[in-house]
C-alpha cells in the first residue's frame, strides 16, 4: 500500500500525540501487566479469568478485542462484561476486535472507553502508552482500508519512529498468523510488515481465534537484520473455546473446550520480559500451562 503524505499540520500533530504519551523511561523498573482477549458472553467465563486478572495483582491489563459477544452493544456491556470486570477497568488499555463493529463505529466499545478513561486517538481506536521502561501500541485491526487506513499505518509508522530506543509491545485483535479455528488474517500484513521490520518491537499480541499459541518466528530471514519476535495469540477470557485443526504442541499451542481459559502474565524488564500463561481453574493464582523469558 501507497500511504499518503499527510499535510504538515497533521502530521504535526500526530507526533504531538504520540510524544504526550511517552514519559520518560524509569531505570530498573519491572512491570507487570495481565492480557487476554474474547472475555464476556452469556455464560461464558469472563468471572473466572477476572478473579484470577485481580489474584495476580498486574500493574496493567491488556484487552486484546471482542471484549463482550456478540455484537458489542452497550446491553452486551452491561450484562456481561462490566459485572465481572468493571472494577479492573482503571488499569486497563484495550484494543477493538470484530465483534466490537457488529453495533455501527463499535459504538458500544466506544461509549466504555470514553466512560472508563481508556486510551484512544481522538476518534480512533488506535494508541500509544509507556509503562516502566517500555512502549505499548494498541492498533485496530477493523481499520485496515481506505484513509482510514492509511491514517493508521502512518500512526504506526510515527510511533515506532518516536520509541527512541525503548522495548515495545504491539497488539491488534485479528492474528496475522494462526493456526486457530479462523487460521492466518492476511489482511493485517500491512501492521505486520511495518511492526516487523522494528527492532525495538519484542512481543506481538494477538486474540480472535479462542485458544492460545506461543510462537517465536524468524523476521526479515537472510537479511543483517535478521531477528526472532514473539507472537502470542491469547483469546481465552471467557468467549465460547475452540479446537484448533492441529494437535495441541506443548509450550506452544494449547486448544480445545475443557478448563482452558486463561490469561497471560508478562512481567517487564529493562533488558527483558518472561511470560506465564494461566490457566483460571479456580485456584488462586490459576496452573502454568506454559512459559519463556526473552532477553535483550
């Protein structure tokens, strides 16, 4: 895709937002931050992934798309998602996924960020935080066409630009790669090949497909800038669970219906971050399916 050169004054402010929202990073800080996607719906179990979110005490929570099913409307909200995890919201960042525009412009999505003081750009559902030494860029994966589109690359491209140096976390809802019921979502290359390609992005974040998958995939492969970056697909707070078409691989993919949802535990270094996928099988701090560290 071609991108438009935004005019002067626009892309003005576009660095104006992106910089009002990195502060300057704290030495020997560690951070711990909650993430998970797909959470609420009519008997679903978005109760048992909030008590285990609020059991592991995070600093921060990330919601990676179709926060509420079906539609994302502000009944949907109501009944299902904010009894259980309203009390989380204040430390909560989300981003957008596809049921969310089942109501028109996910009014529904729009009318709890703004209630709740959650992160977006003006009228888009896209952003940029900092949280101890780290950048977090949240993206919308149901903005990918026409200006709107345009508008969200060249946001990417102004915030990896402006990260001087700092460890970054992405995250949009729809996987560009996954081997999940709705399998790979080619549409979202374009964020991918633009996150991709920046070297200070250490972990992709992704939902959608109703299981969890660990990847550590080679980027920009015989090229000097060859590198690994970590993809992982956690959509298992509450939404109806899936079997994915491949066998379920240790340390790597975990499918299927029975007792698997769960959340993702990151904690944040200067120099590195370790994961613990849990399982919210109603102890405490919930059974470790899985876990890594990636040093830098």
């Amino acid at each position: 895709m071609r991108l438009r050169r935004l005019v002067p004054i626009i892309a003005t402010l576009v660095v104006t937002l992106i910089a009002s929202s990195l502060q300057p990073a704290q030495a020997n800080s560690t951070v711990t931050i909650v993430a998970v996607g797909d959470v609420a719906m009519s008997k679903g179990g978005q109760a048992k992934t909030a008590a285990l979110t609020k059991n592991l005490k995070p600093q921060q929570i990330l919601l990676l798309g179709d926060l509420v099913y079906k539609s994302g409307t502000d009944k949907e909200f109501t009944k299902y998602f904010l009894p259980k995890w309203k009390s989380l919201l204040p430390k909560t960042w989300a981003v957008p996924g596809n049921h969310e525009y089942r109501t028109p412009n996910a009014q529904g999505y729009r009318n709890l960020i703004s209630q709740n003081s959650m992160p977006a750009t003006g009228e888009n559902l896209w952003w940029v935080k900092q949280t101890g030494a780290w950048s977090v860029i949240g993206l919308d994966s149901e903005s990918l066409t026409g200006a709107t589109g345009e508008k969200q690359l060249e946001f990417v491209q102004q915030a990896l630009a402006s990260n001087d140096g700092r460890p970054t976390i992405v995250t949009w809802h729809r996987p560009t790669f996954s081997r999940g019921y709705h399998g790979d979502q080619t549409d979202t290359s374009s964020l991918w090949n633009l996150v991709s390609a920046d070297k200070d992005v250490k972990l992709v974040l992704w939902g959608h497909d109703h299981n969890y998958e660990q990847v550590e995939r080679v980027v920009q492969a015989g090229t000097a800038n060859e590198r690994k970056l970590n993809t992982i697909l956690v959509g298992t707070g509450g939404a109806d669970l899936r079997k994915c078409s491949t066998p379920n691989i240790p340390g790597e993919l975990i499918c299927g219906k029975k007792n698997n949802f769960g959340v993702l535990q990151l904690k944040l270094e200067d120099n590195g971050y370790s994961w613990s996928y849990r399982n919210a099988n109603g102890k405490k701090l919930g059974r470790q399916l899985d876990s890594g560290r990636v040093t830098f």
